[in-house]
C-alpha cells in the first residue's frame, strides 16, 4: 500500500496521468550532511498557440513554430518535455506531399505546429493547439521557454521545406517563467519575435504543480544516484519512507504547504475567469478530503478551514501565497527549513498520514487542474480575450521600472486669457528630485537624472510572478530610460470659438481671417463624407498617418506603426510616400502634398466603406519623426485638410524641431548644416534656421505657430532625448530656452514663437487636451565611437531602430491610441 502511494506521489505511473509516456523523473543530490533532504515534483506548464498575425513579415514563404525549454543560465536541453497535446481545430489548409500536422522531436523534447503559407501583409492563421510541458523537479530556478520561428522558401521544394524548417530558424524569442509563477500562473503572452520578423502570436500560458513527493535523506539519495534503473529508485525510495514512518520532517511539511498554496491559487483563478467570462465550472468540487483536513488540522488546527475552500467560495490566501516565498527558499536552502523540532521531525503528525494528504492533495489538485483544461478548451476565445485584457492593463505597472512619471504644473490664467509669464513660459515639472541649477544644461541634467535611475535599476533583482519577455528582461540595464510628464488641460470656453446650433457644427469665426466651413461636433463626420453609403451605421473609422523625416524613407515609423496596429487593429495607416525623396522642398510645399495624400485616402476610405455601411465618425491621428512634425503642422494649414480638422484625435511627435534650430549647441551639427545650405540651397533648412526671411518675425517657422496647428488635437504627446543632438532639446519639447533669455536679439521674437505654441496646448476649444513630454534615454555604452555618435545623429536614429520606447509610451497610454 505504502509503494503504490510512493509511485503515485513521484510519478513512478506516468502512463496513469499523461497521455504520452514520461522518462522517469531527474533527481540529483544536494551537498551537506546525511540529514540534507531532497524534493521531487511535478510541474505542467501549458503553452495555448491560438494564432499567428502577419504584422510586418517580409518574405512569403512556409513558416512553423517551435517550442522548447530550458532552465536558465544552463545549457542542459529539454529540462520539460511535451506530454499533452490537444488540437482545438482542424486545419483550415494542408501542406502539399507533407503531413500538416503538428509533431514532436523526442532528441530536444521540443514541439513544432503544423507548417502554414504566409501569402499577404495582416494574414491571419488559426492554430488552436495546445502543448503541456512536464517538468518533474522542484522548481527553484526560472524557466525559458523558447520559441523559434522557422522559415522556408515558397519556391522550394517539397523535401527542402522540410529541411529549411527542421533546420534554420529565422528568428528566436525567450520568455522567462520565474519561480515565484511556477506555482500557479495564467496569464495572455503576445510573441513578437524581432523587428525583421514582426508578427503577433497570440498565446496564454498556464503553469500548475501538480505533485510534490515526500523527502528522501541523501544517504539514500547517494544509492539513488548509483542506481542503474529507475525501479531501483523506487525500492531505496520506499525504504527510506518505511524507516520514517514515525515523524514527518520539515520538507515534508515544506512540500505540503507548497502543493497548498498551488491548488489555492488554481482555484482563485478558475474562479476569476469564470466570473469574467459569466461562465460556471461544474466539475470543481466543494468538499474537503478528510485525510487532507486532518493533516491541516494537526499542523494548524486553528487555520483548518484557512486550508481548504468551503461551499464553493475560496478562503482568504494571502497568508499562504506569502508562505510560497518562504518554502522555494528552503528548498534551496535545507539549514533554513521551518518547523523543526526535536531530531528534525514533527511529534503530531505520522508519515504515513503525511503521506496520505500528500496523496490527497495531488489528486484534488490533478481533478482541478483536467476541469480547467476542459473549461478552457470550451470556452478558449473568451478567456484569452480576458486575459488579454488583464494583461494590457498590467503594462503600466510592469513597466513603471523603466518609466519615471511626474506632473506638469501648469502655469496659471488671468482673467483676459493671457497666460502669467512664469519661469520664462517654462512648463516645469513638480519632481522629487532637486531642482537644477539656473546654469544648468536642461538636456544635460535629463540626461543625468537618466543615468542614475540606470545604475539603480542595475543593482535591482526582479522577481515577480509576471512572464518576463528577454527583449525587455534579459538585460535590463539597456533599456531606455523614459521621463514622463502627464497632464490634462482643462477645456475653457473661449470667445474665438462658438457653437453654431443652425447647423449643428463648430467653426472658426470669419473675422480670424478663416471661412466658415460647415462641421460636425468634435469626432463626427462632415456633412459630404456622412452622406456617402448607405445600411447600418455605427461604424467608426481610425486613421493614422506616418510622416518621415528627412530624406527619409516612408517606411521609417513602421516599428511605432506596428505598435499601434496591436493597441488598435482596426486601425486604418498610411505610411506617407508624397515627400520620399523630395524632402528638400520649401514646408508649404511638402505641407500641400501630405495634405492632398491624406484627403485622397480619407476619401478612398469612405467610399470604399459606404458599401457595407456608413461610417458614423473617425479620428485622424499623425505620427511625425524630425522635420516630418513640421510638415505635419504645415498640411493642417492646407485647405484640404479644413474639413477634416474638428476629427483631430492624437499627434505623437518624435524629436520634432517644432521651433526650429535657434540656439543649437550642437557645433559640428550647425558647421555642416551651414555647408549643405550652401551647397544645396535646400529651402527647408533655411527655413528652420530661420535664414529665409530677413526679418524672424516673417519667418516661415514664426508664421506657422501663429497657426493652430495644435489646438485641434484631442491628445499630443512630445517625445525628445537629450542624447538626440540633431534637433535642438528645447525644441523638441516645446519649452524655455535658457540662451534666448540672454539673447536680446532673436530671445523675444523666439519667446513669443513659444507663447503661441503653449497658447494652443493649454487653452483647448472644446475638449480636455491630454499633453505628455516624454524624455527616452538610451543606452549608448556598447555602442561604438562612430561619425553618427560624434554630431548626436545616433540618438535620432535610435528611434527608428528600436521600439522599446514606443512599446512603453504607447501601452502606458493605450486609451491615446485607440
């Protein structure tokens, strides 16, 4: 009776709880005395594929995924091999003189999908399969899973498919289990891959322990470890209990309230999801085993009903999952094991009893565990759309390690609408860390306030229970740093603009210089556009547009593009092609072309729409890297952009020179800027230096901000770095400049350029205008000394390259994007 118990507790019958057969359960010795003890378990971790998203792939061609383990920092292969596979779905397409079908590679325990055929840009293939990885070792160490895509030609042949799959994989991505999530986890987990394989993997992930058996002395462990087979094991196994089986040791207790605090936190998230998604469990059972309430009762009897859920409604937990910390660590570390007593064993509670709610306990937590599978099987796309959710909504604080936020405090109104000239119409942010010096560089202290959170992060250890992506995880120390500084403004009915409720529309008084052009309210359709189509209504159109820099390519923002299209999928972009190449042009110029790009697509959009239904509204948001943020500005003073303004909703502005290069401390920047005028006779660059009129006050760049170009977005988001040398730091954030304040030449023409900047961001028309500065520092210490480096190009670039930034940004403030 007793050896049955034993192999059911360790596994010794895997045939009994898998469908496919285990290798017998790993074990090693631990160093110390003959008192050391060792732990055995068994962990599932359950990797759900549900489909794979062409974002931004750019070869057609045969493609598959494959999954495998490992423990981390350890080259040891496959420490989890598969041991359940359910296919939800049949394919919807097979693959020609080859099996479509998943499989599995017994040489590195890894799982491959089926082969699929990506043919166009945002395909979508459905692969509702799910793998469950057996890891049978108590688990104290992370562990990665490992995804690699694998890729073959299309004009391949048949065998060679196979061969380019079996053997090349095109791209690998790791996502780390951390121990603390080994005791229970369910959590949504995109894959992304990299930014040359681009595409979207939805997944959930969900990790139980299932078994923990009974500790066994290393005395018997060292003959365990000589032993030739594994049935060998389980005779000095049994051994060692029936010598034991007057008293229970620490481990034993250890094993108990760990499997405990895995069932507990099992139930709690069968219970979320099943309030989530208004759906009920059925084979979840409200009683307590009697062997497992005695063993509660005799470790604690004052927290018996503690242990166990009652009636259906889980207990309180928080005590036990605070416990788990505690019992990984002493399994690492047996000097530190709890409960003690004399000779090292508990007086109160027998082995063999131990032993029973040991068994118990697996049972319940193996019946729990099958009913989730079955729930999740039924109801897999509700509850990824859940986790989903939750997942989205944890970002913010996941992340908050590398995002520093602070408030805006914004300078105050009088009673005419003049703002207080405040700290020269600075917007300074309310930090906890000390003011800077008057004499003190801004982009310099930025950057050094940066570089110190960076030390400190590297001297930080996470541990969490989240999944932690090794793009972000695997060295955090180089990841961008972002500052922060978040503020809503306030709407304030203003005199300059009225309701007309004759047509039902806001629009600009004739007395500004502007005819009145019939609008809708903020968001809806002009009239023109709302009467395309006809059926159902209710729709609602999301377009954003991508604007490069200069001499750029229309491409370049295709990372934040992605970015966006995850917040949003519906999402409609255009990916700017008007200037590509032409870059050099006057700003009105380059301003009339993106105008009449955006209106032509805007038109196609709705006529192309109307013929399923009418589009109820749309918002209009642009996304502008360098001089692509002037060219913006300028297109919205375009007459064909007039009707589209009141449908303004975000403006995400990257190392934008939204005032020009007055006061560029960047000399070898401003030396060679200087030559290309000269040599190209380039208009735009006159036009930021502020050299194509005699006087600033007629400049191009002073005229467009006494346009309102801002005041129309519902949300405008400034990102700068302070390493980005290209474009002057005060610019980029639309602030103070400390030179111009001495500069009694151009420091007032430059002061009232500002004035009416900030006018526009903090009187709002009709709407409550969300404004956020956000600093990104990079990290530049393995980069090499290069040209790019030298002139402060590399920082400006950075944010083409990466996306990191963007993914912090954008997620922090989803509702922005969509």
């Amino acid at each position: 009776m007793m050896l049955r118990r034993l192999k059911f507790l360790i596994g010794a019958d895997p045939k009994a709880s898998s469908p496919l057969a285990l290798p017998a359960p790993e074990s090693k010795c631990l160093d110390g005395d003959s008192s050391s003890l060792v732990p055995e378990a068994l962990h599932e971790i359950a990797v759900y594929i549900h489909r794979f998203h062409n974002l931004d792939l750019f070869q057609q061609g045969w493609y598959q995924l494959k999954v495998s383990m490992r423990w981390e920092g350890s080259d040891e292969v496959a420490p989890g091999f598969p041991a359940r596979v359910v296919q939800y779905e049949a394919p919807d397409s097979v693959l020609e003189d080859t099996a479509a079908v998943w499989k599995i590679n017994d040489a590195d325990h890894s799982f491959c999908t089926r082969p699929f055929r990506i043919k166009y840009a945002r395909q979508d293939v459905l692969l509702s399969v799910m793998v469950s990885f057996n890891l049978s070792r108590f688990l104290t160490s992370p562990v990665l899973l490992k995804f690699e895509l694998l890729y073959a030609p299309t004009h391949s042949d048949m065998n060679e498919v196979q061969y380019n799959l079996d053997n090349f994989p095109a791209s690998v991505h790791e996502i780390r289990v951390p121990p603390k999530a080994l005791l229970g986890l369910h959590s949504y987990c995109p894959l992304h891959f990299d930014t040359l394989h681009m595409v979207l993997v939805d997944m959930s992930v969900h990790v139980v322990l299932l078994k923990a058996a009974s500790s066994v002395s290393s005395q018997n462990f060292l003959s365990e470890c000589q032993a030739n087979s594994y049935s060998e094991f389980q005779s000095v196994t049994a051994q060692a209990i029936r010598n034991g089986e007057s008293g229970v040791d620490s481990m034993d207790i250890a094993l108990w309230k760990t499997l405990c605090a895995s069932r507990d936190t099992l139930l709690n998230e069968l219970h979320s999801l099943s309030r989530a998604i208004d759906k009920k469990i059925d084979e979840l059972d409200d009683t307590e085993d009697t062997s497992i309430q005695l063993v509660a009762k005799k470790l604690d009897g004052k927290k018996t009903e503690a242990w166990g859920f009652k009636n259906g409604m889980i207990m309180e937990m928080k005590s036990r999952l605070e416990e788990s910390a505690i019992v990984l660590r002493t399994v690492s570390e047996p000097e530190n094991w709890p409960y003690k007593t004399k000779g090292g064993q508990s007086s109160e509670l027998s082995r063999i009893e131990m032993l029973e709610g040991l068994q118990s306990l697996g049972s319940q937590l193996s019946s729990i565990w099958n009913a989730f599978l079955r729930f999740h099987r039924k109801y897999r796309i509700p509850i990824m759309e859940y986790l989903h959710k939750v997942w989205a909504e944890d970002r913010n604080m996941e992340w908050s390690l590398w995002l520093v936020h602070s408030e805006m405090d914004i300078p105050q109104h009088n009673s005419n609408n003049e703002v207080v000239e405040e700290n020269g119409w600075a917007i300074q942010a309310a930090r906890k860390t000390p003011m800077r010096k008057s004499h003190e560089d801004p982009a310099v202290a930025a950057a050094s306030r940066a570089d110190l959170h960076r030390k400190g992060i590297e001297q930080m250890k996470i541990n969490s229970t989240y999944l932690q992506d090794l793009q972000i995880y695997g060295k955090i120390a180089l990841v961008p740093i972002i500052s922060v500084e978040h503020h809503t403004v306030q709407c304030q009915k203003l005199s300059k603009v009225k309701e007309d409720t004759r047509f039902g529309f806001t629009g600009s008084l004739e007395q500004e210089g502007v005819s009145i052009t019939p609008m809708t309210s903020r968001g809806k359709l002009p009239p023109k556009l709302a009467d395309q189509g006809t059926g159902r209504s209710g729709r609602v159109l999301k377009v954003v547009v991508f604007v490069h820099g200069f001499q750029g390519h229309h491409l370049d923002l295709r990372l934040v593009r992605n970015q966006w299209l995850l917040i949003d999928p519906g999402a409609q972009c255009l990916m700017s092609e008007a200037n590509e190449d032409r870059t050099t042009c006057d700003f009105r110029e380059l301003g009339q072309r993106l105008a009449e790009e955006v209106a032509t697509f805007l038109k196609n959009k709705f006529i192309s729409g109307s013929r399923s239904a009418t589009y109820e509204s749309f918002k209009l948001s642009f996304v502008g890297h360098s001089i692509g943020n002037i060219i913006i500005r300028s297109a919205l003073t375009d007459a064909a952009m007039k009707p589209y303004l009141n449908n303004l909703y975000t403006f995400l502005s990257i190392s934008g020179p939204h005032l020009g290069y007055l006061y560029s401390t960047n000399t070898l920047f401003n030396s060679g800027l200087w030559l290309f005028k000269k040599l190209k006779g380039s208009p735009c660059m006159h036009q930021l230096t502020f050299t194509d009129e005699a006087e600033l006050q007629n400049s191009f760049l002073f005229k467009l901000s006494e346009e309102k170009t801002f005041e129309h977005f519902q949300n405008l988001i400034l990102v700068s770095s302070p390493q980005d040398r290209y474009v002057p730091y005060h610019s980029a954030r639309i602030e103070r400049c400390q030179a111009a304040t001495r500069d009694l030449k151009k420091g007032p023409a430059y002061t009232t350029m500002l004035k009416k900047c900030l006018d526009q961001i903090l009187l709002p028309d009709t709407n409550d205008r969300t404004f956020i500065r956000c600093d990104v520092n990079f990290d530049t210490s393995s980069q090499a000394r290069t040209l790019n480096n030298l002139i402060g190009r590399a920082a400006h670039i950075e944010f083409l390259e990466t996306d990191i930034f963007a993914r912090f940004i954008m997620w922090s403030f989803a509702q922005l994007f969509i």
